[in-house]
C-alpha cells in the first residue's frame, strides 16, 4: 500500500475519532501539540545543537521542523489516547461526556 493511501485512511480514521468524539479528541490532539512544542523548546534550551547560528528565527524553525515531522504520530496517538481520556473524563465527572452525535453509517 502506498503511502499517500495510507495517510488518506488515517486521516478519515482521524475525522471519524473527531465526529464521534468531538471535544475530546480536539483537546488531546492540542495538548500532545503543546507538550511537542513545550518538549522541543525545553530541549533547546537546555543545550540541544540545532546546527543553527539564529537564535530566535533558528529555534522557531527547528520546532516547526519538529511539529512536522511528528504530525503523523501526534495522529496515530490522538486516535489511541482519546478514548481512553474520553473514559477517564467521564469517571472523573461522574457523568457522561456530551460527545458529538455518532456518524451515520451509510
């Protein structure tokens, strides 16, 4: 199977997580973005080579580089993690999530 098809699937597999857990799988795709970014900042900063001579502009285009690079596996964990955080959540409230309405199925 070819990449592109492979990304395509998991992409509609993403889309799905998304309509049927709405919130849910927003937020833990965001915070997996923010800890990549808060990961690759405090990696830099605490000595990290970058084999750039920028400081400012350097470091925001090595954690972009990063952010990219990690995009599909931000995916993959997104897609694993959020029912399981969708479960928790629920514990947590002692109430259901109000998860989006499920997909219809053609």
């Amino acid at each position: 199977m070819k990449l592109r098809e492979r990304l395509r699937q998991l992409r509609e597999r993403y889309d799905r997580l998304v309509a049927e857990y709405g919130k849910v799988a927003i937020v833990t795709y965001f915070s997996l973005y923010a800890a990549v970014i808060g990961g690759a900042w405090v990696a830099i900063e605490a000595g990290w080579e970058t084999g750039t001579t920028a400081e400012g502009a350097g470091k925001f285009a090595v954690i972009y580089g990063i952010l990219k690079l990690s995009q599909p596996f931000r995916i993959l964990a997104t897609i694993g993690l959020t029912p399981l955080v969708a479960r928790g959540v629920r514990r947590v409230r002692g109430a259901p999530v109000a998860l989006a309405a499920p997909p219809e199925e053609p």
